[in-house]
C-alpha cells in the first residue's frame, strides 16, 4: 500500500507545488507589468521570435486540419446525403475548437518548449542571477515580454488558421467532394456566425497564459545542470498541452452558457 | 554596531541550511571601506553562497547582512536594486548575457539606470575597456571570447555603475598566469580608488597579492581571521593546515 501510495504523494506534491509557483510567478507578472518601465523592444523582438517564426508551422497545420475534416466529413455525411453541410460543419468545427486549440498546441510544442530551455539555460550559465544582481527584474526582462508576446500573437496566428483551416476545406471541398466554390464559401459565410468565431478567439488569451507562465515557470526553476534544462522542456510542454486541452473544455463550457445568457 | 567598526559590510550570526544541511552556522565578520578581505575555505563550505547573500541574491535563514549599516535581509527585490547599484558582483565565469555583444553587456548596466546619451554610453564603454585590456573586443560575443576575457568582460560590467563594493567569485579560477596577474591588476586598480571588496577563491598567491585580510570559512563558521601581514610573517592553525594542503 505504501509503495502504491507514495509515488501518488511525491507527484501531488509536485502538482500544489507546481499551482503555488505558478500563482506566485503569475502575481509578478501582473503587478510588475503595470510598473515602471516596459520593455517594448523586448517585446517587439519575442513577437518577432513567437509570431513570425511560428507562421509556417501553424499555416501547414491548420490547411492540413481543413483538408482532412474535409474530406472525412464528406465521406461520412455522404452515404446519408448530407455532403452539402460539410461547410457548415467544418467552418464552426473549425472556428470554435479546432482552430484555437491546435494552433495552441502547436505553439506549446514550438514556444513552450524554446522558453522554457532558453531561460532554463539563462539559469544554468548565471544570466538570470546577473540579470539580478545588476539591479534589473528577470520578471520585467524575460517573462513579461515572453507572456505577452504570446497574448498578442495567439489570437492573430489563431484568426490565420481560423482563415486558412477553412481554405483547406474548400480545396478539398471542390476537388474531392465536388461542391462547387462559391456555394462552399456561401455556406460558410452565411451559416457560422460571429458567436461560434468570438468563442473560439476567446479562447486563445486564455491558452497564451497557459503557454507563456508555464513555460518561464519550468525554466526559472532549473537548479543546476543541462539534464534539468531537458526535463524542464519536456514538463513546459506537457503541462502547457494539458493545460489547453483541459482547459478549452471549461472555458467551451463557460462560453456556451454565457452564450445562452446573451 | 556598523559605527563602531566602521565595516561597509557585516555579516551577523549568518545561518543558511539546504535541506537537512546545514552550511552556515553563525557566520560572522566585518569588511571596512577600502579593504580586501579574501574568504577561503574547501569546496563547499558555502563561500558562494555567502557571497550571493550579500547582494541578496540568496536569502539566510537567520542573521544579519549590513551593508553601509542597513540590513538587507529583510529587503524584496524591489528595495534591493538600490542595493545591487552599490554592491557589484563578479560572476565565476562573467555571466554575460550571450546573446549580446561585449559592448551590449557593458550598456545593459548604463542605459538601466542612468540617462546617459548613446555617445556619452560609447565613451565610457571604450574607457573602460582600455582600463581593462580589452581594447577593439566591442563587437564579440561573449561565444568568442577566451575565459580569462570573459571575467574581465563580466568584471568590467560589474564597475560601469562605480559600485562601493565589489563581490570576486573565484576571479582568477582557471586561468592562465598572464589573465591572473590582469585580473589581479583590475582588482588592485579598484582597490586604489577606495573600492570595498571581498574575494571568494583557493588562489593563494591572488590573496597575498589583492588582499589586506583573509578568514578561512570552517565547519560553517569563520574559523580563522588574519591580517595578510600576520599570516606572511605567522601562519599557524588551521589556516596554515589549509594553505599547506593538510586539512581540507
């Protein structure tokens, strides 16, 4: 019983130590971003490093996304005659879920990943502790500038997808299923509404914090040695894809019931 | 306390534990403005952790830290930039910021906390590199750059701000003769102007050459303190066991 019981202690230890590091480093952030000097060069150069370098990625995924709910909702609405909803079906698939949450993983995969290893190893070489003992706040250098790039980012990389998911439907729409582009694009325009595209772009400020904190949290918590920069890699992206996925089912849920309100 | 012994730095009853182990047990000493004190001991006694705590960088558990008579211990982060402007620290291997230049690192201090012109930025970078034998090295990474280069880099960057105090972690760790005697010279040149310093290293010859006191940290106490000038003309105790090799 003891053997069972105690690996389950060490890891919910590991998961309240985890949620109070969190919160702690999130406190920072919030109150340093409202003081004092902001770093806008710092973060015109992470968007640059989040943004820009992410785009090819998040492009290919989402028109690959589109082109396979394509043509797996054609195959499977046709034997019951019900080709003709495949844009509807696909535009609000896409826009509310879809869209956000696998642009969101894929940046969790990429950006996680970098933050963490790159301020990981700011750790290792002593960076963080100059950054601190020249009288500056690697919350102000490093975090802030991270966290928001991702909340600027997100939502625009997201509306990309949004945009380029539902072209890879159309392109397989036309070829494969038959239906005619400009009854594609009608369908799409007339039935998926502003609802079904706010509750998705909601969605992404949320998933940029479930990113960004996790991902400096990891990094800044590398004790010592390059083996720790990996594992601190590997745990930003884990619990950053946990984080989204979990998460997008509570927020879905909040939003429909904020949708039923209005 | 300060007044009486006209210490710019004093270290009270410092205690600091990791775990169940107990590295500092009660640590107490003094610095007075201009002096070099050069704190030896073996491996993992805690000399840099000691080190770290007087710019805030480490927290103790119990005890005081006064620097020009104000405890810092109980300061945050906030109130310990004031501090950091007066304290520098000389990281072991510089700590520079590798993905900017020599001449970015030596900015990073300047444009943080002064309102100097881009120019007058320039100016003092290139005077301070002359002053530190790093003349033409503006444009390297700190990628490119030897070791002994890269502490004299971080040392550099550690003076743009004209600290009162000076923290050396292992200065001349690994180096060469030649970057000894350089690095030495930098500390003597900062000595000369008034510069407070404490030197953290197992450098022997360094400490003869930079330092007007030394105490030898043991079993998580100040085991010995001695004038350079006793411990040349003297040594006996422990300390000379250490010096000598026979006790760790």
């Amino acid at each position: 019983m003891n053997n069972l019981a105690l690996p389950f202690t060490v890891f919910m230890m590991e998961v309240l130590h985890f949620i109070g590091g969190v919160g702690l480093l999130s406190r920072d952030v919030f109150r340093e971003t409202f003081q004092g000097r902001i770093y806008f060069k710092l973060i015109a150069e992470q968007i640059y490093q989040i943004g820009m370098r992410s785009l090819p990625l998040i492009v290919i995924t989402a028109v690959s996304i589109g082109m396979v709910m394509s043509l797996q909702f054609g195959l499977g609405l046709e034997k019951f005659g019900g080709k003709l909803y495949v844009p509807k079906l696909l535009a609000v698939t896409i826009l509310r879920e879809m869209g956000p949450v696998f642009t969101s993983l894929m940046l969790a995969a990429r950006v996680g990943a970098g933050i963490a290893s790159e301020i990981g190893s700011m750790v290792v070489t002593q960076q963080i502790d100059a950054i601190r003992a020249l009288g500056t706040s690697p919350i102000k250098k490093i975090v802030i500038p991270r966290v928001l790039a991702c909340l600027i980012t997100l939502p625009i990389l997201v509306s990309i997808a949004n945009l380029v998911g539902n072209l890879g439907g159309l392109i397989v729409g036309a070829t494969e299923l038959n239906l005619d582009p400009n009854f594609y694009l009608l369908k799409v325009m007339t039935t998926s509404s502003i609802q079904d595209y706010l509750s998705g772009f909601a969605k992404t400020f949320f998933f940029a914090l479930f990113i960004a904190i996790p991902s400096c949290y990891f990094g800044l918590n590398v004790k010592a040695g390059t083996k720790e920069v990996g594992i601190a890699t590997t745990k930003a992206v884990v619990v950053s894809s946990i984080l989204i996925v979990v998460g997008d089912f509570f927020l879905s849920k909040l939003f429909w019931i904020v949708e039923k309100m209005i | 306390m300060s007044n009486e012994r006209n210490g710019v730095i004093e270290v009270v009853d410092f205690h600091k534990s990791f775990g169940n182990k107990k590295v500092h047990q009660g640590v107490s000493f003094y610095v007075r403005k201009g002096e070099c004190l050069g704190l030896i001991g073996g491996s993992g006694t805690g000399k840099s952790v000691l080190l770290r705590s007087l710019v805030g960088l480490e927290k103790p558990d119990s005890g005081q830290i006064l620097i020009n008579g104000t405890d810092i211990t109980p300061m945050d982060e906030a109130q310990l930039i004031e501090i950091r402007k007066k304290v520098a620290y000389a990281f072991q291997g510089g700590a520079l910021f590798d993905s900017m230049s020599v001449y970015e690192n030596l900015a990073y201090p300047l444009r943080e906390h002064f309102k100097f012109s881009e120019q007058e930025i320039a100016k003092q970078i290139h005077d301070q590199l002359q002053e530190f034998g790093l003349p033409g090295s503006e444009h390297l990474l700190p990628g490119n750059l030897s070791g002994g280069m890269q502490k004299r880099v971080g040392l550099a960057r550690a003076m743009m701000m004209h600290p009162e105090v000076v923290l050396y972690d292992e200065p001349t760790a690994g180096l060469d003769p030649y970057n000894t005697k350089r690095i030495q010279e930098s500390i003597l040149n900062l000595k000369a102007k008034g510069v407070t310093s404490i030197l953290v290293t197992h450098d022997m010859p360094t400490v003869y050459a930079v330092c007007d006191k030394v105490a030898l940290l043991l079993n998580g106490k100040i085991g010995e303190q001695y004038t350079i000038e006793k411990l040349k003309q003297e040594p006996a105790g422990v300390m000379s066991q250490f010096i000598n090799g026979e006790s760790a």
